[in-house]
C-alpha cells in the first residue's frame, strides 16, 4: 500500500455537552468551556476570578435541571452528542462515495467534554490514518468556535512526535448546498404545521459586539445566510427575520435579541410565529429549551398564540446531504 492509499480521517467536530445532567458534570463541562480564551477573551486575571468564584458556585446547578429536560436518559447522552452520534454513523455509510484509492474513516469529536479532539485524532492515527480532515459543524465563522476546534487540534499535535497531515474545513455559511439543506427543511417543517406562521424567525447564536468590533466576521456570515435563505425561499425581510440568542452577562451582544423580537412581536399583535436556529447542525440545549420553551413561553405571555420551533438539520436526509457534499469538498486532493 502506498502513501496515497493508507486511510484518510474525517472527523466531524461539534460543541460538546456534559457527561450527564447533575451539577457536577455541568461545572465540569462550564469550566472547560468558560476558561477558553477563545469563548470569553477578558483577561485571564480579571475573568478567572469571576469564572470560578462565582459562576461556577452558581450556574451549573441551573444549568442541570435544563439539561435534565432535554437529555436522553434512556442512551445517557445529550441531544447534541446524539445527533453528532448519529450523523457521523449515516455519513459512515456513504464512505464509499468519499473514497478513492484511500479508504476514508468517518469518526466524531467535541469541542468541550468527550469524545476529545485529541483522543480521536490519536485514535484514527492508530487506524492508519496520517492525513485527517476536521469538519467543523458551524456553518458561520466565529474565532469562539471555529478557530477554538483549530486551536485545539494544533495544541494535540503539540505533544506528537509523529504529526497527521491536518485540514481544517472551511465555513459554509454561503454554501448552496448548505442553504438549500435549509430551504427544504424550512418547508418541510412549514407543510407539517396546522397554522401559517406571520413571521418566521431565523436566531443564531449571540457574538459579543466587541468581539465582532475587534473584525470577527460571524455577524456578516449570519446576514449572508440569512439574504440567501430569504432569496431561497422567496421571503421577504420582514416574514423572514433575524435574531440573536443565548446572550450571556451584562456585556452588549449581536442585536436584535431573540427575546426582545418576539415580545415586540407579540405586542404588536402577531399571533403566529415559527422559529428555527440555521446556525445549530445538531439540536442541543439552546434550540431545545431556550427556543422551544423559554422564548415560547415570552411570545405567549406577550399576548401571542401558536409557536412552533423547527428541528436543526441533525441527522435528516438533507442534513446528511449536505455534509457528504462537505466532505468530498474537504477531502479533494487526498482521494
């Protein structure tokens, strides 16, 4: 077997999510998260203090109950490492569409608790593997996810003798794969409801400002999916809206916030909305409970009626798609 023949590593790579839903795992999951300079980029002396004294004597608690409503108990797992699973498992079957003459091995990693980075890229180094290719799942840019998989990944070779050849995959946020992986999810889950929605809400993930003053390109790739998927499904600005959620401290964030949206929506009176996360591939808790429940239940005490949240593109038919049509992008050159 030559060189160009021994198998290729793909690995998926997502967020993370804790070993399970009580306190202790949260604090151990928040702590990991939380420390890295990539997510909160105060300094060190000024936010570790906070971080340890305070919120994590506070939060994980919390943070455990909402995790409990949203985990599988019967697998042990959260939705997001489920849905990570399961992708990475339907995208296993379709290898031989990947493959050239080398054979691809399609595994899964997180960011922030387990399976690591480190580990599976040891793991598929033991299977051969001296070429591997990360996918990051987010579609749009930010240095706090993005870069943070990059920065993780080149730390693990850090400690090697003997390195992989490494690729990072780039963001998809303009992706005409990716967006009509969305279009037609959007109208699948449009000709399931019983109601026609007045406004549909497309809420991405929050960015501090600052972050984004200091030339993070993640809110321009937000409002380019955003043009694409209105242009996409023929929408206009104000059926199709944006947003930003899971704001967190007293620190400006990318506005408008989901919350104030839908409260003004509701004042207004708008009675119907749907909402989806284009910027999420795999359900978690911020889609589940923060969308499906907390910003529900603001829209309703505001005065509106029918909500519906849309399922992320998980392990769906055109979800699988679109991360098949990433991998063969990635990939090229090496099959």
């Amino acid at each position: 077997m030559t060189s160009l023949e021994t198998p290729i590593g793909l690995l998926l790579v997502n967020l993370g999510t804790p070993d399970a839903p009580d306190t202790r795992s949260v604090r151990r999951y928040l702590a990991q998260f939380l420390s890295d300079p990539r997510v909160v980029d105060l300094p060190r002396i000024v936010w570790l203090p906070i971080l340890h004294g305070v919120i994590l004597n506070t939060r994980p608690k919390r943070s455990a109950k909402a995790y409990a409503s949203v985990w599988n108990h019967d697998i042990g797992e959260g939705p997001l490492k489920t849905f990570t699973r399961l992708q990475t498992e339907k995208l296993r079957l379709r290898s031989s569409s990947l493959s050239g003459k080398a054979p691809v091995i399609v595994d899964y990693a997180l960011r922030y608790g387990a399976p690591s980075i480190a580990d599976k890229i040891n793991a598929l180094m033991a299977q051969g593997c001296n070429r591997i290719v990360l996918l990051p799942l987010y579609p749009q840019y930010a240095a706090s996810t993005t870069a943070s998989v990059a920065d993780d990944a080149f730390h693990a070779l850090e400690c090697m003798r003997r390195q992989p050849a490494l690729r990072i995959g780039a963001p998809y946020y303009d992706d005409p794969a990716y967006i009509n992986a969305l279009a037609t999810a959007v109208r699948r889950e449009l000709a399931a409801l019983d109601f026609e929605p007045e406004v549909i809400l497309a809420s991405f993930h929050g960015l501090p400002q600052a972050q984004v003053d200091r030339g993070d390109p993640y809110r321009e790739h937000c409002e380019e999916t955003w043009r694409l998927l209105r242009q996409a499904l023929n929408m206009s600005e104000e059926k199709l809206r944006l947003s930003f959620q899971s704001r967190f401290g007293p620190a400006q964030w990318l506005t408008p916030y989901t919350s104030d949206v839908v409260a003004s929506l509701a004042e207004n009176g708008v009675k119907n909305i749907a909402i989806f996360a284009p910027g999420f591939s795999a359900d978690c808790l911020e889609t589940i409970e923060e969308l499906g429940v907390e910003i529900r239940d603001i829209f309703q005490e505001k005065g509106g009626e029918k909500f519906a949240r849309f399922s992320c593109l998980n392990d769906s038919l055109e979800g699988i798609d679109l991360l098949e049509t990433l991998a063969q992008r990635e990939l090229a050159g090496w099959v």
